[in-house]
C-alpha cells in the first residue's frame, strides 16, 4: 500500500532534505560494504540490552542500587479509592481523604464545526478554537552508544 502524502512538494525544494538524502545515501553505502561489521554490532547490542535489562529488573525486585543501576529516589503511592472501601466516606474524610468534583470540558467537533462554517463562530476566534497540525512518518535515527 502506498504512503498517502500531503501537501508533497520536490526534494529540490527543501535543502535539508536533500542533505539528509545524500547522506543516507552514504551511509547505506558504507553499511553495505561493511555488513560484518553491522551484523557484528547488532549483536552484540543486543547481547548488551538483554543482559542490561535482566540486570535492571534484578535490581528493581531487590529495590537496590548494584553496579551501574543505581536507585537514586523513592516515591511513595496512596490508593485514595482503596482507603475509601475500607474505611468508608467519613472515616475516610477524617483521617486526610478528600472528595472532588471535577469539571471537564468537551466539545461536538461536527456541530463546531458548522457553527464555523455558518459564520456563528467568526474567522477569528475559529482560529483559537480550531487548529490542525500535520502528523509525519520519517526514517528511524540510528542509535549508537
């Protein structure tokens, strides 16, 4: 299935993609010429975050600082619900729960969006209201440590 693309304009157009290109281009090349090396490196790394996560998770059931893992804080969690099942509404208001309301905002994006197109909503403040932005796919980094 092909990408769908939007608004596409020519590589000439955009000098850092070009760039980019000519140097994925290379290092392509070089990963191509050197794939010992490549295979050689992937295992390794993944040797190195296996035996890294096996390590962390040891240290993490222990709850200690070993090696290079290092426990640097603690953080306490309260389970405001599992209080309030067990000592019920005032007991668990006396001793320091507490009980909010919140109030939270939504909006029928087809019914703004005909109060926009109607002219209900003017120009400008459907600016503030609505805004889009592009969601884009690129090529992964490469991670090296």
């Amino acid at each position: 299935m092909a990408d769908k693309k939007l608004d596409e304009k020519d590589i000439s157009a955009i000098p850092e993609v070009q760039q980019f290109l000519a140097i994925q281009q290379r290092f392509e090349a070089w990963r191509t010429q050197n794939q010992q090396f490549f295979d050689y490196l992937a295992t390794m790394a993944g040797e190195y975050n296996e035996a890294l996560k096996a390590a962390e998770t040891a240290c993490r059931q222990q709850q200690v600082s070993c090696g290079p893992i290092v426990k640097y804080s603690v953080t306490t969690k309260y389970d405001a619900d599992a209080m309030y099942d067990l000592y019920g509404r005032d007991a668990f208001l006396e001793m320091g729960g507490t009980l909010e309301t919140i109030q939270k905002r939504g909006l029928d994006k087809k019914r703004v969006d005909f109060a926009i197109s109607t002219g209900r909503i003017d120009a400008e403040r459907a600016a503030l209201i609505r805004k889009a932005s592009g969601n884009f796919r690129s090529p992964d980094p490469i991670n090296l440590p």
